[in-house]
C-alpha cells in the first residue's frame, strides 16, 4: 500500500467509525423511553456475543480465546460497563455534543492511570497536555452558568471509566487477541447487564418497535472501534485522531436537526482545547519514538 493510500483509508474506516458512534448514541436515546441502561446493556452485550461467536466460528479463531488473565478482563469490563452506562444515561440529559466533546477527555485520564499504573513517566508536555484537557471540560460544562449538572458529571465520569478500560486494554493486547477481548466483554458485560437489570425483579422486554434499536446499539459499538481499530492500523495515531474528532460537528448537526439541539460555542471551543491536548501528547510520542528508533 503507497504512502497516499494509507491515510484516505484510514478515513474511510474512520467514516464507519463516527457513523457507529453517532447511531449508537441516537439508538440509545431513543430506547431511553423504555428501556433503562442496564437493560440497554444487557440486551447490547447479547447481541454483541452473538455476532463474536458467529465470526469466531466463521474464521476458526474462536481457539484463540484464553482464561489466564480473566482478572484483568474482569477489571477492563467492570470499568467499561460503568463508563458506558453513564454515557448512555446522560444522552437523556445534555446535548448530544456535550457528551461527544466530554467523551473525548478519556485520552487526558489514559495519561494520567498511565503513569500510575503503567508506570509511564510525566513530561511536561503531558502535564500541558492534561491541562489543556480540563480547561476544554471545564469550557464545555461552563460551572455556575446553568446548565444539567448531572448530566454533564455523568458524561466526564463515562470518560474515566473509558479510560480505565482503556489502560487495561493495552495490558491485555500484549498476550490477548482482538476476538479474545471482545469475547469477554461481551460475555462478562451480558453477565452483568443480567445482575443488574434483575436485582430489583423487573426486567423490561423491548418492543416490537425498539428491537430495531437495540439491534443497532449491538452492533454499532462493535462496528465503531473494529474501523477505530484498523484506521490505526493503516495510519499512525497522529492521523487518525483529528479524524475522530470530527465526531463533534458530525453529532452537533445530528442532534441539531432531529433534536433541535442549540450549536453551543462554548462546546467547541473546549473539544479544541481537548483535542489540542491529546494532539499535542502524540505529536511528542511520535517523535519521542522516532529518535529511539
């Protein structure tokens, strides 16, 4: 594949990518009316599994799933079902874009469990990098100026939780294959999607006219990072990430023009600092990498 080539398809992929995002948080505000976010989970994660298991049977590949590190599953698991139920649950609350621009604040928080956990060290431009990503928040909450203040907290806390499972996620690719993941995620959050939707002794069916929609919240998320993952693999992170932030005006006009959702300045103006931040961490990564080769 030529130099040129590599980079308009890493957009393609990139394309699929924020169509997934954009229809999985449609999905999920629209099965809101009748379906809580346990139950959006549980009934998301069996789906998920379904096809998991229908392409591991395909290609042969479902020997490649392993048991040694099912505690580090677990923990990637429970971080990821957390984070995204109060993503799913603050679509309910805030604009579509303000979920979106706080979403993008879970590289800022990778950085920080990084150096905690992976033992990664803190530069300066790390450092500059996690201040311009809470300056960016703080611009897309604007405190004091009104706004859901629920609904904005749940939004940044999903981020942390993205995080988390973000850190444990490149613990496990060092051992662990791509179908191996997604198999326990799937498994584990469909196992924990049944605990939490039944503890309380009323699980919800979803109607006839919402199947649709949980279909496509099950298979939008795995669509969304199967193109996140292979844009990244046919061109460096420094290309691909100002491409995943065109998620922002991509929802913003969603939630505009089905919605009527205001076009808030102040939202992106904090995704800018956001994205400022994490760019600023791979453009330094990249070269960093590039004088120890």
């Amino acid at each position: 594949m030529t130099d040129v080539s590599r980079p308009l398809l890493a957009a393609v992929w990139m394309m699929g990518a924020i169509v997934s995002f954009s229809s999985m948080a449609v999905a999920g505000r629209a099965l809101s009316a009748e379906l809580d976010t346990f139950e959006m989970m549980m009934y998301r994660s069996f789906i998920g599994l379904g096809v998991v298991l229908v392409v591991g049977t395909a290609t042969g590949k479902l020997r490649e799933i392993r048991v040694d590190r099912l505690p580090l599953h677990l923990l990637r698991n429970l971080c990821h079902f957390t984070g995204q139920n109060l993503w799913f649950y603050s679509l309910t609350l805030i604009t579509l874009a303000q979920v979106f621009a706080l979403e993008f604040t879970s590289p800022i928080w990778v950085m920080v469990f990084a150096v905690f956990l992976l033992g990664e060290r803190l530069t300066r431009v790390r450092v500059l990098a996690v201040a311009l990503g809470f300056l960016g928040a703080l611009a897309v909450a604007q405190p004091g100026a009104g706004g859901n203040a629920l609904g904005l907290t749940l939004a940044a806390t999903s981020a942390i939780g993205f995080a988390g499972s973000i850190v444990c996620t490149k613990m496990l690719t060092r051992t662990e294959t791509i179908l191996g993941i997604l198999f326990w995620l799937t498994l584990m959050q469909a196992v924990m999607g049944i605990v939490t939707t039944s503890w309380d002794g009323d699980v919800a069916w979803p109607s006839a006219a919402a199947w649709p929609w949980v279909a496509l919240i099950g298979c939008a998320g795995l669509l969304a990072h199967t193109c996140l993952t292979n844009a990244l693999a046919v061109a460096p992170a420094s290309v691909v990430t100002p491409m995943d932030f065109l998620r922002l005006p991509f929802i913003a006009i969603v939630g505009m023009a089905f919605y009527d959702e205001p076009l808030d300045v102040w939202v992106f103006v904090g995704a800018a600092l956001i994205f400022a931040g994490n760019y600023i961490n791979i453009l330094s990564e990249s070269r960093r990498r590039a004088i120890a080769r």
